[in-house]
C-alpha cells in the first residue's frame, strides 16, 4: 500500500498497485544510484517504472516495469522495450 501512496502523491491519482507474479526487468542497481537515465528515458516512452529490493542481491534494487499475471502477457511488454532499444527480461516478482 505504500506504492499506492506514493503514486497518488505524484502525478498519478488514479493509479494502483497490482500484486501480480511477473514484471519486466530492466535494471539492477545499488540503493545509492538508481539510475535516472534508464528511467528518463522509460518515462520518455511512456514506461513508468518502480523499484523492489531485490531478493538475491543484498542491498541492491531492481527497475521494473508493469505487473502481469501471465508469463506471456509479460512478454507483450518485453518484445516492445527490446524493439525500442532497451535490455529487458521477464521475471517472476
């Protein structure tokens, strides 16, 4: 619910957190430098991204986009940030 707060602070009253198994990877990165960049240029694309503590690296985060309930539903999204140049995999979350 935390998400959701912080989404309705910004510039996103209407949004919502979806607590589905699988997003888009598209970064990993140390708490102390997430990387503005990468996320500029998502959000120029019309990409909003969040962060999650990732669960195999102590102390670094992971850049995500979306959250889907199927594996193949993931994959629309992957194939659209992979042809506008950008690295990215499915995950579960």
């Amino acid at each position: 619910m935390k998400a959701a707060i912080e989404l309705k602070k910004g510039k996103f009253p209407d949004a919502y957190v979806a607590n589905l198994p699988y997003a888009v990877h598209v970064g990993l990165y140390p708490t102390d430098q997430k990387p503005k960049k990468l996320e500029a240029d998502l959000q120029k694309n019309g990409h909003m991204t969040y962060s999650i503590p990732d669960q195999n690296k102590s102390g670094e985060f992971r850049l995500l986009i979306g959250a889907f309930k199927t594996e193949k539903e993931a994959s629309t999204l992957f194939k659209r940030l992979k042809g506008e140049g950008f690295e990215a995999k499915v995950v579960f979350r």
